[in-house]
C-alpha cells in the first residue's frame, strides 16, 4: 500500500506545482511593478532624510521613531505622537464606515441584479461601471456639484419651498460618506453580483416553503451563501478607502488630514521621505493583518454545497 | 394578498436598488449637462453651446491623453485578469498548502499600499531602467497598471470560484476530457460573469488612477487623469466635462456593442 | 487561448508603438498644468520647425523627485524661486547662460539679478506674482489689505474663508502676521505662529485649491490665494477684490530651466531664448494671467491685464513684498511639524 500512498503524494506535489505555475505570472508582475520597489522603500525607511527630499545614505531610526514618538518643538519633551494616531484613526473610521455603508446599499443593488432576467443582468451590471468611465476627481466634483449650496439638491428645496436657506451638506463629514459610497460602490457590487449570480434560488425558495421570514431567509440562507462576494467587496472596498484622500478633501473641505495626506506631506512639502516610509509600512503592516485574519475566519466558516 | 412575493424578493432591495442607480446617475446627469454650457462656469448655467467640445477636441494634449489612458487601461486590464484568472485557480478549491496564504496576501498586496508609496517606489526603481535601458516608452505605465489592477480582477473570480460546484469539472474529468477541455468548456464558462466583473473593475481602476501614472510617466505620457490634475488646481471649465461626456458615450458605445456580440455568440 | 494571444499582440504593438522616436527637431518641456499658452507653442514649432510636447506635473515636489531620479525624458521645466536653488545644487540643470543670451536685454531689472540665481546662469523668468488674499466686498467692507482676513477672520466672514494648502505659503503668511521674519526658526516666533494657526482655523470652511470656481460661485467668500487666480475672479465677479496684506506678502517666481539630461539642449535653449522675447511673453501672460519680468511685454498683453491692480502691484504696496527664500532643511521639519498639528 505504501505505493498507492506515493502515487498520491506524487499527484499532490504536481499539482501545488501546477498551482505555482497558475499562479507565476500574477506573482512576477506584482513582484517587478508593486512588491518589489516597495522594498526600497523599507530601505529608505532605515535611512536619513535627504536636506531637500529624498534620502542620505545613513542608517537612521529616526523615521522609525516619529511615527510613534514626536519630541515636542517647544518644551522639546517627548511624547506619544498623537497628531499620527489622530490621523490615523479618522481615515480608519471613514473606511469601516465607508465599508458598511456600500455593504448597505451594494447588497441590496447587486441581489436586485442578480435576480434580474438572464437577458438583462448584463446590462445593470453595466449600468453600474458605466459612470465609473468618468474619472475619481470628476466623479467626485460631479457629486460637488449636487449637494452644495448652489447645487442642485438646495436649489430644488428651495424652489419647492421646502426650506429657504440652503443646507450646508459639503464641507461636513456626510459629503464624505455620501463621496465614499458614490465612489466605491461598485467595488462592493461587481464582486458581491458575482457571487450571487449563481445563488441556488431553490435554497431560497425551501426556506419559504419553512416558513422562515425574510429577514431570517436573508440571514441564514443568502448572506452564507455569497459570503467571500461580501469579504472581496469589502477588501475592494476597505483597503483603497483607508488611503483615500482625494474625496474627503475635496467634499470635505481638506481642513483634516488623512492618513494618506499625511504620507504625501513626509514625500512632499515636509522633505522627510524616511518617516514617510515607515508611516506607509506601518500602515501596510496594519491592514495586512486585519485582512489574514479576516479572511482566515470567514474562510473556516465558508458554507460549501452541492 | 392578490399577487404573492416573488421569491426572488427581499422587501425594500428593489426600492434601494433603483435609488442606487438613480443617485449614481443623477451627479452623472449634472456632469454631461455642464459640458454644454455656453459660459466658462461648471456650476452657472449659461445657454446650451457646443463650444467645450470643440475645445477639447481641438486641444491636441487632451486628445493625446485620452487615447493613451485608454491603451493602456485597456492593455493593463487584459493582462490583469488573465493573470488574475490563473492565480485564482491556483489558489482556490484547494486544501491548504504551503505557500497559500503567502500567495493570497502577495496578491492583495499592491491594493494595501498607499498610492503615493507605490508612486515613489515605482519612480526610483524605473528610473534605474529607464537610464540603463534608454527605454521610456509606455511599457513602465502598463507594467505598473497591470500590477495594481491584479487585485482588482483577482478579487471577483476569486469569489465567484469559491463555491463553485466541483461536480461539472469531475464529470468532466471522469469523461477523459483533457484538464484543458475540462476547463475551457466547463471551468471558464461558469466563472466567465467573475471574469467580466473583474476585467471591468480592472479597467476603470486603471483609467482612475492618478498618483502612480504622476510618479511613473514620462516625457509626453500624461494621462487624462494627470492631465486633469493640472486643470483642477488652475481652475477646471466644462472642457473637462467635456471630455468626461465623450468618454461616458464611449463607454456605452463599446458596452452595447459588447453586449450585442456577445448575444450573437450565445 | 484567444484573449491571451489578443492581449499579447496588442501588448506588443503598444510597446512598438510607444518608444520614442528621438528625432531631431524635438522639445520636450515639463510644466505646471494648464500653464502654457497654445498659441505659444505653435509659434514656436512653426519658427524653429520643431515638435513641442507639454507633459504636467502638480507640484514643485513631484517635478523635484521625478528629475532628481532621472530618465524623465525631459529637456525644459519650469521650477519656482524657492526651488530652483535645490535644483543647482543637486546638479539637475544645465548652465545655459540665459545672461548671456540675445534677448536678455528685455528682462526687467528687478527680476534681471535675483538672489535664487545670482546673474541668471540657469533660468529664464516665466512668471511671477504674489500671494495675498481676495474678498467678496460685497459680504465685508473693511480693510482687505491685511493677513487678518484668514488669521483673525471679522465676523461677517466667519465660516466662510479658504486657505490655500501650501505649507510653506501658509507658514509664511503667519509668520509675517506676527511680525516674524521668513524661514525664522525662532521658537518664540513658531509658537504664536502655532497659536495664530490653531486659533484660526475653526473659522475656515476648508483648505483647497479650487478658489476660482468657488469664490466665483460664492461657497468661499474670502481666501488665500494667487494673484492671477484673484485676477480671473474679479473678471467674473466685480465685487471680488484683491488685498496685499500690509504684514508683509510674498513674491514668487516660476522659472524656464534646462535639465541636465536633456536630449534637446539646442532647442532648450532657443526656448529660453525665445521666451525672453516681449511678445511671446506677453502672449504666455495672456493664457496664464500672470506677469512675466519681461519689460516691454505690457505692450502686447489684453488690456485687462495691463491695468489690473492684481498683475502690476500698486506702489504703495509694493515695499511690504518680498521674495519667498528657500528655507533650511530644519526650518522645514518644524514647519511641517506645525504643519500636521494644524491639519491633524
């Protein structure tokens, strides 16, 4: 029998080769155009800052440090650099909010896809990349130009007589989560429709057939069902909305830094491209391990059928 | 009760659904109305013109621009999602093997990367190339695209493979259908909405992107976005609406047309 | 199999499609966005017989990191006063000569010696304003010539002024403000600057750029802002009115450079030449709605420009101007420091 094992671990190993194959050229790119560069920037982290930008090649933990301790410029006493966190935990909120709040909306819109004829599911689905051929900046001014004073939602009030004086929407922390949705739904609703395209309708109709409520056919029977459409849409969603800065400044007003900016600053105006860096692999580090974690636990529970 | 819920009902999704769609398109609306403006304002209404189409049109570096955002979404986006496909059979439906998790969080790796930091890294390390080779054409844009459009694509055919049904691909196999055959009859049509789904996330990602192309571009490459970038700081006036309008038309033409031919083929 | 072959060949083609061809008559010129006059461009194709390509960037920081690592293929760029220092320093530009150049009899004296490039050894001016800000009069009447505006902001406009996001213009206009003088790394001087910051930007409706749009539309009513952007709002409305703070305001200069590895140094050249031409300046002014330290150009600039009290400073303001320094690397550090408190 020892053989009839080897067979098997000889069929196995071909095929996590295969697999390596498969899966070689997605590696090699990321690694030539994404990963790799960025170990420069691990590099650079360990260096000393250039007197106008860019680095001196000098081993230096400073970087290091000023992501987490600031010496005080006036009493020179060090403390715990709380201007970082305080950037950091504003854009962390925004995205988790972000995410819930296209989770909200994207759910409801990709399940109303995929319930859609056969014939017309391709065309919502296109209807909602269409605006997205539009670029990030224009959508979002597009989205300026509905909600501010002028805009058309005030003026529309107004005319109505609803209100007489405009409401001040942009430049508040709803323009932000209103750009937000706008912004990434479809990262939310593209991954979410394909996992529910091929939703057995059946299982639903069984649970009726139980009488089970819509609200318990939708928990119990639906959201395990389309679970890693929910984890990718909000991956897709999650990651790119801890780095946004363009919408929140430009609905929001640009008073409050997020933590993108604050990077920027270090590369730019600032001149300190070693704290920039380890800023960016502290962050990196950060959501790199929410997401193993979030994927190892919703990959245990992951409902397979058939 | 004269009409009971069809089981493909939730309650309310169909009314968040529509206010989905009518809110994506109503800033939409605002935009493609702008663009015929007759006053420089993207905000006073000034009588219809067709005067910012004509100046978008006539203004060769928007043209360029366009034409270049679109080769190279569109060339990132294909070489995407073929690679993504294949990275997402490798590592799906599968025990755990060494190397797995590593892959998964390789993958997802260019999205956990603010912008900026990818742009910087991307500068210093082309730049080398670019000097040793003498080579700076597009190839550096596309390269940079593709990596950061992996997840993108990834993601979605990821998902959609997951669950799916293993039976079809064993029948298959069990019919001494080649692993090939097996595949491209049975595999690459059932995942074939997760690739779509990701080619199109693929695609606009790369036409939205600003920083990276900022960092990475050369001499005369300036995309649509980076070519926006510079009006917006110097005040934008409805050519860029404009601009924005034609490529919404666009997107409609090739997705009707796509559609139509893709019917055929069904 | 057939979207890869597909996506194969028009890879290939792309790649094929896109090396640059290196002919002669070529000039490849890095620049501001929506920064150059395209009447200007083809002028000079069509005299020197050469194919002019405009790339953009967005800031001063970017175009530094991006010809610091080279390979750009770029030949001209277009730098600010504060920058063009770090430039020769850093050894990225090439010293051209432009004193010594044909036209340069047409630069005006003030701008013919600068402290930035002492005897014009590398650059050609190509515009240059100040930096102060504009106000809807008809919201509030009073003194507009004053930083007070955006640091001690007077009721009437509360909640309803903008503040352009440069650090350093930003960090500058506060120092003045409380008396300070520039690139101070005063301590003393820093922490009333902090303070004055802090303080004041509960009163600010945001921090961004887009002044023209907004002031015109009336969601801004006062903010920091470039002269020519304060020029192009009062054209669209009369009521908004340009202030040189009486504190003390900066002059800026952006300036016509040749890099080093340019591939095109004999066109550069004809480039800068060329630009310090009146006519040709004043046809760059005209797109840009900036001055140009060209004398003699007055002649051919629109009328509104040569009359406009935001292109040519009035007398009475001008000893409170001056230009804006390179400031040292560890100034910098507690300016960004200041910077991050501000906006955290």
């Amino acid at each position: 029998m020892a053989t009839a094992a080897e067979i098997e671990k000889q069929a196995e190993a071909r095929e996590i080769r295969t697999r390596w194959y498969l899966s070689a050229p997605a590696l090699i790119i990321i690694l030539l155009a994404a990963s790799g560069p960025l170990l420069i920037v691990l590099l650079y982290s360990f260096l000393t800052p250039g007197p106008y930008g860019d680095v001196q090649w000098k081993f230096s933990t400073e970087g290091w440090v000023s992501v987490f301790l600031e010496r005080d410029i006036f009493d020179d006493t060090l403390s715990f650099a709380s201007a970082h966190l305080t950037i950091f935990w504003r854009s962390l909120k925004l995205a988790l909010m972000a995410t819930v709040a296209t989770l909200v909306f994207g759910f409801p819109t990709a399940y109303f896809i995929a319930t859609r004829s056969e014939r017309t599911r391709d065309i919502w689905l296109f209807l909602i990349t269409i605006p997205f051929w539009t670029n990030l900046l224009i959508r979002t001014f597009a989205v300026l130009q509905v909600i501010r004073n002028e805009g058309l939602i005030n003026t529309a009030l107004i005319n109505l007589g609803i209100i007489d004086q405009p409401i001040q929407m942009l430049y508040t922390d709803f323009a932000i989560m209103v750009g937000m949705v706008y912004v990434y739904l479809p990262l939310m609703v593209l991954p979410l429709y394909a996992s529910m395209e091929k939703l057995d309708f059946r299982l639903v109709e069984a649970g009726y057939d139980l009488y089970a409520t819509r609200w318990q056919v939708l928990k119990r029977i639906i959201f395990p069902l389309v679970r890693p459409g929910v984890v990718a849409g909000s991956i897709l969603v999650f990651i790119p909305a801890i780095g946004a800065y363009v919408t929140p400044s430009v609905l929001g007003g640009g008073k409050n830094m997020m933590f993108a900016n604050l990077i920027e600053l270090q590369f730019g105006q600032g001149r300190n491209w070693p704290l920039g860096a380890a800023l960016s692999i502290t962050v990196m580090a950060i959501v790199m391990m929410a997401l193993l974690v979030y994927v190892r636990n919703t990959a245990g529970s992951e409902v397979r059928h058939g | 009760m004269a009409k009971r819920f069809s089981i493909r009902q939730q309650t309310g999704f169909t009314t968040i659904a529509c206010a989905c769609f009518f809110l994506l398109y109503l800033p939409i609306a605002v935009l493609v109305i702008f663009a015929f403006n007759e006053s420089s304002s993207v905000s006073d209404w000034g009588g219809f013109s067709l005067r910012w189409f004509v100046a978008a049109w006539s203004n060769q570096q928007v043209v360029d621009a366009s034409w270049r955002s679109l080769k190279i979404a569109s060339s990132a986006a294909i070489i995407a999602t073929i690679a993504a496909t294949m990275a997402a059979l490798a590592t799906t439906r599968t025990r755990t093997y060494r190397g797995l998790t590593f892959k998964y969080a390789f993958i997802n790796q260019p999205l956990m990367v603010p912008e900026i930091v990818t742009g910087v890294a991307l500068l210093i390390f082309f730049a080398q190339i670019k000097i040793a080779s003498g080579y700076n054409g597009l190839g550096y844009l596309i390269a940079a695209h593709t990596a950061f459009c992996i997840p993108f694509a990834y993601l979605p055919i990821r998902a959609r493979l997951e669950n799916m049904d293993l039976t079809l691909e064993r029948a298959a196999a069990d019919l001494y259908a080649t692993p090939w055959k097996a595949f491209r009859r049975v595999t690459l049509p059932l995942l074939w909405p997760g690739i779509i789904a990701g080619l199109m996330l693929a695609f606009v990602i790369s036409l939205d992107d600003v920083v990276i192309t900022e960092f990475v571009k050369s001499g005369g490459q300036d995309t649509l976005p980076t070519y926006m970038l510079g009006q917006i700081r110097r005040g934008i006036t409805p050519e860029v609406n404009a601009i924005s309008t034609v490529f919404l038309l666009l997107s409609v033409v090739i997705v009707t047309l796509f559609f139509f031919l893709s019917r055929k083929r069904d | 199999m057939n979207l890869k072959s597909m996506s194969m060949a028009a890879g290939l083609a792309l790649l094929a499609s896109t090396s640059l061809a290196s002919a002669a008559g070529e000039l490849n010129i890095y620049n501001w966005g929506n920064y150059i006059s395209p009447d200007m461009i083809k002028k000079f194709e069509k005299q020197f017989d050469v194919k002019v390509t405009v790339t953009d960037y967005d800031s001063n920081d970017t175009a530094l990191a991006k010809v610091r690592q080279g390979g750009t293929g770029f030949d001209v760029a277009m730098p600010s006063q504060t920058y063009v220092p770090i430039w020769i320093q850093e050894g990225l530009i090439l010293e051209t000569n432009p004193g010594g150049m044909e036209n340069f009899k047409n630069v005006a004296p003030q701008w013919a010696n600068p402290a930035f490039d002492p005897g014009r050894k590398y650059t050609v001016p190509w515009a240059w304003g100040t930096v102060g800000v504009v106000v809807n009069t008809d919201v509030y009447q009073g003194d507009i010539n004053t930083w007070k505006i955006v640091f001690d902001t007077p009721d009437e406009l509360k909640g309803k002024v903008n503040v352009v996001p440069e650090m350093n213009d930003v960090l500058h206009a506060a120092i003045k403000y409380v008396g300070g003088e520039q690139c101070t790394g005063d301590k003393e001087v820093l922490k009333k600057v902090r303070d004055v910051l802090v303080a004041a930007k509960p009163n600010w409706i945001a921090m961004e750029y887009n002044t023209i749009e907004k002031m015109g539309a009336g969601d801004f009513k006062a903010t920091s802002d470039w002269n020519g952007s304060a020029l192009r709002q009062r054209l669209k409305n009369p009521a908004i009115h340009y202030g040189y703070p009486t504190e003390g305001f900066q002059y800026w200069s952006d300036n016509v450079v040749v890099l080093k590895e340019a591939k095109n140094v004999e066109n550069a050249k004809l480039f800068q030449n060329f630009m310090m031409d009146p006519e040709n300046a004043a046809m760059n002014s005209a797109f840009h709605r900036y001055a140009n330290g060209i004398a003699g150009s007055e002649k051919f600039m629109p009328a509104d420009m040569t009359s406009a009290p935001e292109v040519v400073v009035p007398e009475e303001f001008k000893k409170n101007g001056e230009i804006l320094q390179t400031c040292a690397p560890e100034v910098t550090a507690l300016y960004t420091k200041i910077w991050t408190e501000l906006q955290k």
